[in-house]
C-alpha cells in the first residue's frame, strides 16, 4: 500500500491500527513524506476533503434548509459558501492554523492544533462535520480521523454544534473537567490562567465528568455550570445562554459581571494588557454590550462616562499596549 493510499485510509478513519503504524513510519523516512503527510492534514482539517461530490453539496444544501430555531448565525448560507470556497484552494485561515510536524497527543496520536490570536475567532468543522467557532486567545485540538474517537482538546472558549452520534459520544477536554455531549449547541469558556471554567446549555443535553470520568451534573437549555478551581465546587444556575455564545455573533454581553472579569475578555480580544490599580474597582460589577469591532479607545470612553472610572494608555514597543485603569 503506497503512502498516498495510507493517508487517505487515515483521514477517512478507516484505517486499521497496523495501517496507522505503517502510515507513520513512511512519514519518518523522508522530509518530503512528512511535508505530504501536513499538506493533506491541513487541507483535510480545512475542507474535509478534496473535493465536493454531487451528494456531498446536496447535504450542504439540505442543511442549510434545515435550521434549527435559536440556532447561531454561522448556520446561513454565508458559511457554507466559505467552506466550498475552501474546498476550492483559496486556503483562507492557514495562516492561523498551526500544524507541528506532527503534534502528538499523550497516546501518540497526531493532532491538528488550531491557535487563534486576539481580535479574532475562527470557524472550523471537525471529522464528522460537527462545527466549531473558536475564540480569541484560545487553543483547539483534535484526531483528524476521529480514530480514537469524537473527542477535542480546548484551552480557552469555544462555541460547539455538535452532530449527534449516539454510538459515539463527543468529548470536550479542558484541564479541569470533561464535558461529555449528546448532540447540541453548547459554550465552553475553561481558559487556563481563569480561576473558573463555565460551560452553557442552548440545546441538547451535555453532562460534565471530572477527570477520572465521575459523572458531576448534566445540564438542560438556559443552564450553565460553573466550576471554581480554587474550591473544587461545581454550582448549575439558570442564565440566559445567548449571552455567553454572542461572542461568536461579535458581541460581548456582561450582566453583573465584575470589572477585573470584564478586563480579561478585553485583554483577549484587543491583545492589549489592562493593569486596574484601584482594587475596589476590580470587583465593582458591570452590565452592558460591547461590539467587538468597535476600537478600544471606543470601549474606554464608553466605561469612563458611565462610572467613575479613569484611564490611560501607554504604548509600548516590546510589547502590547498598557491600559493603566483608576
């Protein structure tokens, strides 16, 4: 069996453990192997093939007539025209998509690794076409052949519509707890340097395990379970579950959220860092929209006349700019 036919047997996740043996060691022998081997990683990661068959855009088209009430807006037609012109080479989002040579998951497994940089989010559809809307300052990785199973590794925020597979449950992987899916749209936030990780309900059914796999609590729509890492609680709370996804429409929503929490999600999103040096501040609370397209300045200015808050800002070469708040 050539390389070639290995790769595709990989990437179609039908190949045989041997064959997944065999596939490695011919991208050992040479450099040139190894850099076919990301090429097509990369565009299977992007496209989910090669090309679009006949039956293939028939499904695309089914579901863009079958949309589910409450379902985001990644779901119009605008973002399957993206993915067919994907699948056509124009390449958008490599620059963003960071492939090692290969990434290898603790079971020596090769993942993709999506890294996505402040001020952007990106939207990917996974193996199985289930779709994904990463947020800024966040890392997302996965099999590419789903061999090991619907399972993705996150550090930071991501917004999931997954496909349902009762035999094949899905998995999200944070550092602090699984959340094990039924088919849904759901939110993840768990970001490392956070002293919490949230994950919210919009439709479905997902349930949260902790790290030996114990079964903690599983969530109905409009509900969200926020689990603290300095006291190991877990606590579920009705919420409005819009809120926490309208970051993938552009928009961040806070509804009593204090000013340090408000400070990090900027910080994420402009790649700027935000010192608060009057620590009342740092938890006085906060409700209102941001747009996200909206510059910086903007967002000071708006915060300014509504409270008492001052600032400024320090540009800085070596770095990114310091906003200095009292």
């Amino acid at each position: 069996m050539t390389g070639d036919d290995l790769i595709d047997k990989y990437l179609e996740a039908s190949a045989t453990e041997g064959e997944v043996k065999s596939l490695f060691a011919w991208v050992d022998e040479s450099e040139e192997n190894k850099a076919e081997f990301m090429r097509r990683k990369r565009l299977h990661a992007l496209t989910g093939n090669v090309e679009i068959s006949p039956g293939a855009w028939q499904k695309v088209q089914g579901r863009i007539g079958v949309q589910k009430r409450g379902r985001r807006m990644f779901l119009r037609f605008a973002k399957y025209a993206a993915v067919l012109a994907l699948a056509f080479g124009l390449g958008f989002f490599v620059s963003d998509i960071r492939l090692n040579s290969p990434i290898l998951s603790d079971g020596g497994v090769a993942m993709v690794e999506i890294v996505v940089p402040s001020g952007k989010t990106r939207e990917i559809y996974l193996p199985d076409s289930s779709e994904v809307t990463v947020n800024a300052g966040s890392v997302l990785r996965y099999d590419p052949s789903f061999v090991s199973g619907r399972s993705v590794e996150l550090e930071g925020e991501a917004l999931f519509d997954i496909v349902t597979n009762k035999e094949k449950p899905f998995v999200v992987r944070t550092l602090v707890h699984d959340v094990k899916v039924y088919g849904t749209v759901f939110n993840v936030e768990a970001y490392p340097e956070d002293g919490f990780a949230n994950t919210t309900l919009l439709e479905g059914s997902v349930g949260i395990n902790d790290k030996q796999g114990v079964d903690l609590v599983r969530l109905n729509p409009g509900e969200r379970a926020k689990y603290k890492k300095e006291t190991g609680i877990l606590r579920v709370e009705a919420v409005n579950p819009e809120h926490a996804m309208a970051w993938a429409e552009g928009r961040m929503v806070f509804r009593n959220v204090p000013l340090q929490g408000i400070a990090k999600k900027l910080e994420r999103w402009y790649g700027v860092e935000i010192n608060i040096r009057n620590k009342k501040l740092r938890s006085e609370p906060y409700w209102g929209t941001v747009l996200c397209d909206k510059p910086i300045v903007q967002i000071m200015e708006v915060l300014r006349q509504t409270s008492s808050l001052r600032y400024r800002i320090e540009k800085r070469e070596d770095g990114p700019d310091l906003i200095l708040w009292d």
